[in-house]
C-alpha cells in the first residue's frame, strides 16, 4: 500500500480510538441504565464524572433518552461512531469497505435502537458490531502497520476510559503492556522518556492515574 502519510496515520489512530470510545462508554452506559431501570436511582451522574463529560442531561431519563441517541451531543455514543465512520470513509482504500461496513451497522443499530421498546437488549448490538469491526480488520487488512495504529489508538483510548473510570491496576497494567507493543510496531515517533516514566510509575504499589493519563497524552510525536 506505500507509504502511511502523517494525515493518514492520524485518521487510522482515531478510527481505532473512536470504535473503542463507543465500546467502552456503551458498556458502561448500558449497566447504568440497567441499574437505574431495576433501583431507579439516578446514578448516571457518576458514570459522566469518571469519563469526563458535562451532565447536561439533568435526570436519568433524560440521560437514557439522549447520551446514546443525541448527535447534538458531541460526547454522545452516536456522535463517536459518526467521527469514526468519518475517519474509516477517508481510510476505505487502506481497511476495506467489508471493515468499514461494520460501523455503518453499528449507526443503523443506534438509529434502529432509539425507535425501539427494548432499548437496552438493541443497543448490545452495536458492541457486536465493533467486535466484528475489529475482526474484519484482523483478517482482512494486510499491512500489519495499519493495524498497529488502529490497535495503538484503540488501546490508547481504552487506558485513558480506564484510568479515569478506576478499573483494577492489573487490567490497566495487561492494557499498557499490550498498547506499547503496537506504538512500538506502528513506526510512529514516540517520547521514549514519557514510556520509561509510565512504567515507573505502574510498577510503584500505588500511582496517580490523572498523571499517567496526562504522559499518555503526550506520549505520541505530532
């Protein structure tokens, strides 16, 4: 395929952090809503503080009605995987259109969703739908590159959702192990500094996660 271009690289980091933002928050998501539905409690605004995004919903309600439909919403499930159809249309010629297919079902099962008197059993589809995204994409793309950055920015998106929302060390530890193997397989240019601070800090027994987050943040060379 040639040459991966620094634009080119960009929308495959951000076509893999885009699916597994959708992943991850409608994971998430769909145990509060599940737990609101059988306790009714409004416990969603908790679910906003850990992944960081403003509670403009007001109610949990309002919350189930608009966070996975919403696409005025730019922190909405159905706004993440609108940006990475965006990044996966420029990108067709390098993952395939058979790949890209895949998120497009994923917007059709948000859209099916919305209209649906089973909101929550309909939405689990579109976590099917990422899961054979990244099947697809093992299978079918080629250039072992490209899978790198997707992977790269798919785990580096999974370990910043997983330290703010305080998964277990070991899981954030197996996730880090897992995405420095692929930045080191993409040939993108990295702070090899940054790398060597994060490892300290996830061997010490106890460690700030906004800190590792923010060197995580700056780890890959714009």
């Amino acid at each position: 395929m040639g040459i991966i271009t620094v634009d080119k690289s960009d929308h495959l980091f951000w076509l893999g952090r885009y699916t597994e933002r959708v992943q991850t928050t409608l994971r998430y998501y769909l145990k509060t809503a599940d737990l609101m539905l059988d306790h009714g409690t409004d416990d969603y605004a908790a679910l906003c503080r850990k992944i960081g995004i403003p509670d403009i919903y007001g109610s949990g309600e309002a919350f189930r009605k608009k966070y996975p439909f919403d696409a005025k919403d730019s922190n909405s499930i159905i706004s993440s995987l609108n940006r990475a159809y965006d990044n996966a249309i420029v990108m067709r010629d390098y993952i395939g259109t058979e790949t890209m297919a895949y998120i497009q079902l994923a917007i059709d099962d948000v859209k099916h969703a919305e209209q649906s008197t089973a909101q929550i059993a309909d939405l689990m589809l579109v976590i099917d739908h990422i899961y054979a995204f990244w099947g697809c994409a093992n299978d079918l793309i080629d250039d072992e590159k490209i899978r790198n950055i997707m992977k790269l920015g798919k785990g580096m998106e999974r370990l910043d959702l997983y330290l703010s929302l305080g998964v277990a060390k070991h899981e954030i530890k197996r996730e880090y192990s897992r995405t420095k193997g692929f930045l080191k397989k993409s040939c993108l240019r990295y702070d090899e500094h940054i790398l060597y601070t994060v490892d300290s800090l996830l061997s010490e027994p106890k460690f700030d996660h906004d800190n590792v987050k923010k060197l995580l943040r700056n780890l890959i060379s714009k």
